[in-house]
C-alpha cells in the first residue's frame, strides 16, 4: 500500500512540475544601429516587416555599450508606446509603462529599492 501511495504522489509532482513549466522563444530580430554624435547611437529593433517594436539609444564607453535616452517599446501590431525607460549612461532614471489600461511609474528611488 505504501509503495502505491509513493508512486502516485511521485507521479503527481512529476506532473505538476511539467505543467508549471513555460516554454520562451527568444527571437532575433532585425536592428539598426546608427552613429548620432560623439559616443551616442541611435537604434531600432524592428519585426520582419519591418515595424519598429524597440527604439532608443546606446552610449558606448571601450567595448560595451550601455542604454542611453529615452527607449521606447510599442505594443504589437501598432504604435502605441507601452513602456517607456529614461536612461543615464546606462543607470535607469525612470520607467513608464501600461499594465491593464493604467499608466504605472517609477523614478530613481523606487527603482533602487526595489533592485534591493
């Protein structure tokens, strides 16, 4: 009797644990990358189409380039702004986004609270 017991509670977190698990596909998609001035560049992240879905901009500091500007993410299939992010150089200042039909905000303080 025990051994019935712990094969179907065996067989039941098995199963719970493959149900939970979700499947993410990463795509690549098609960017631009354009020099502005000094160390800035502009880029967009477009669809196949050719739709813009990302836009900001990048600061290159030696061989890495940081998040820098105002960066912009449209809603798919239109061009509605859902999020959008102040960056500094790579530290982000501020973030606007949508989240069920209400605009949600954050400034430098509680974004670094809740990186805490």
């Amino acid at each position: 009797m025990k051994t019935i017991i712990t094969t179907i509670l065996l067989g039941f977190f098995i199963s719970t644990g493959l149900f939970a698990q979700q499947t993410i596909k990463n795509v690549e998609h098609e960017y631009e990358i354009t020099h502005v001035e000094n160390n800035v560049y502009d880029v967009k992240f477009l669809d196949s189409e050719g739709n813009i879905l990302q836009k900001g901009q990048y600061w290159k500091e030696g061989n890495t380039v940081k998040p820098h500007g105002t960066w912009l993410l449209y809603g798919f299939d239109s061009d509605e702004v859902i999020t959008k992010a102040v960056y500094d150089k790579g530290e982000k200042l501020s973030i606007e986004t949508i989240i069920d039909g209400k605009v949600v905000k954050a400034n430098k303080e509680l974004i670094a609270t809740k990186n805490l």
